[in-house]
C-alpha cells in the first residue's frame, strides 16, 4: 500500500512536483469516527511526499476548516496545487457549517514552501445561468474538485470542475463545469466543457497528455450512471474513466469503452496521472477491500500509457512486473 495511516482514512488527492520532490494532497478524516459515510464534514487536507512514489513522508497538515463563518468552516476538500512564479497556489473545495455542508464553493490558499499555507477566501461558485444550484430535488450544489491548469496558447487560465446542469433529467446533469482567470486571483464562470446525459456528476476532473491526445480523467460510481445510459446497454461501474477532447479545452466527449479503471464496487477510485521520471503514472485511492470494507489508503502507482486511438491504458500490477 502506498500511503495507509492507522489513525486516518485517506481518500481524493492531488499532486505537485518539486524538484525531486513529489508532493501529495489528501483528504483525511479520523478513523475513530468509526462510520466512513461521516468522514467527509470532517475532512481536513493532509500533506507527505516522497522521491520514489512508494515510500513517503508524511508532514504537517496543509489546511483545516476555515474560521466561523467563512464558506468553508465545516470542512475543506478536494483541490489541486499550480505553480505561480516563486509561490505556489492552492485551489479547493469548502463547504460551510450554516448550509450544512450542502453548498460547494472554490477558495485559494498560496505557499512559498508547500508546507505552510495562507487562506485567500472564496473565488469562485456556481453561476446559475449555466449550473444547478441546490434545490430539493438534488442533496447538493455541485461545484467542487477544481483542476486548473494554463493554455499556453493563449496565457488563460482554466479551471474545470464537477459540476451539474439546471436542465434534463436529475440522474444525468453531470458536466465538467468551467472556469477562467487571466491572473489566478480573480475567476469568472463559463459553459461547460461536455454534455449532460450519461452521469450524475463526473467527479475529480483532470486533464492529462498521453501520447499525441487530450484526456480528461474523472470518476464515478455504478450508482451515479444514468438511467439513459443504462438503457443503452451499458454495464453500471465504478471508478476511474476519461473523456476524449481535442484541445485542452474541449469540448469534451465520453470514451464509450469500457472505463480506465473499474468494477462493480469501484474499489479503486479518484484516479489521477502524474507524470514523473520520464513515464506516467496512475494513482488511486482504495475504496473498496476484497472483504467489503472500506479502506481509505493511497494505492501505489501503476503504468498508464497511450493506446493506438488516442485513448488511455493502465497496466496490472501483474504487467507492471
């Protein structure tokens, strides 16, 4: 196992390289709490890293729930970490003690190290014109699990993230929302990225380069496929796919294979590449152990490389060898 700490669950993460440092991110709640379904209005992000993406380190914990009443006092979760001349920009998920942690809103942290980090407030929610917001239909405002990355062609900024449609069917209004900035301070909502209908949320975007292609990675579970999908014929799994995109910004079309990585119980989940030493790499949280319950570690990587299509393969851990 990668990463396995007997007094927290650890699940979503995210990286940032440094040098020869490899930075992870992670969700984390106590496993005294007994019950993993309330881990999440605990979650905190922890901080480790390592050189060799096996053995790692682990160090003081990067952020915590934010001061009362502030967007994100209840909890703080997924993010990513982009390099900003000589600082370093945290973006993450905060939900709130006064909405009960049903609204998501991105906020921003910045560091000099990676280790000691400055909250900045809330930059960015939901716009209504293009994405649902809470209603008593849905047990959430989608608008989480930011992944920002630079066009070089242009010198903007994007930002995509699970998000939900305020139209069509409620089991299948999950898109890839989408955000831009000229400056990483300041964000203004656009469209999303690809159509509603098959899930609903596509959770923990990112977007990768294997090969000579554009991917996007995000997750799901058999529960979140949508009732239009499954009458297309198409097993119900869990766990890590891609959508196929021609430039880096979209739009964004699902691979119709079978998903990147899968099975009924999506034991492997919130998967994510990392480049790193020439090769990438795939990482994902266990979910799931062979005897049902629920484990909460950082799995080690496996191989991933580009298929003859333009699309994406992980290697076994057996091929791995």
């Amino acid at each position: 196992m990668g990463l396995q700490l007997d007094d927290r669950w650890i699940w979503d993460f995210w990286f940032a390289v440094d040098g020869p440092d490899v930075h992870v991110f992670y969700l984390q709640a106590p496993r005294s709490l007994g019950d993993p379904d309330l881990r999440h209005h605990r979650a905190t992000v922890g901080h480790a890293v390592s050189r060799d993406l096996r053995s790692w380190r682990v160090l003081p914990d990067a952020l915590t729930a934010g001061p009362a009443g502030e967007f994100d006092d209840l909890a703080t979760w997924t993010g990513c970490v982009v390099r900003d001349g000589d600082r370093w920009q945290m973006f993450y998920t905060g939900v709130s003690r006064a909405e009960e942690g049903r609204v998501q809103r991105v906020g921003r942290a910045s560091s000099a190290d990676l280790v000691h980090w400055e909250r900045h407030g809330m930059v960015l929610e939901a716009d209504p014109r293009w994405y649902e917001l809470l209603h008593p239909g849905v047990r959430e405002q989608a608008w989480r699990d930011p992944w920002v990355f630079r066009d070089e062609s242009t010198g903007l900024f994007h930002m995509l993230l699970t998000a939900r449609v305020p139209h069509g069917p409620v089991d299948g209004r999950g898109v890839v929302g989408h955000a831009t900035s000229t400056d990483l301070l300041t964000w203004e909502a656009r469209p999303p990225l690809s159509e509603p209908g098959d899930f609903y949320h596509l959770e923990v975007p990112q977007l990768v380069s294997v090969g000579d292609a554009w991917q996007v990675l995000f997750c799901a579970t058999a529960g979140d496929q949508s009732a239009a999908r499954t009458a297309r014929g198409v097993p119900a799994v869990g766990g890590t796919h891609f959508l196929r995109a021609e430039t880096p910004t979209g739009p964004y079309t699902l691979d119709e294979g079978p998903f990147l990585v899968g099975d009924d119980v999506a034991s492997r989940y919130a998967g994510r590449i990392l480049r790193h030493g020439g090769a990438d790499h795939f990482f994902a949280w266990e979910n799931i152990g062979p005897d049902g319950a629920f484990v909460g570690a950082l799995a080690d990587p496996l191989p991933v490389v580009p298929t003859d299509d333009g699309g994406l393969a992980v290697l076994s851990p057996a091929a791995a060898r």
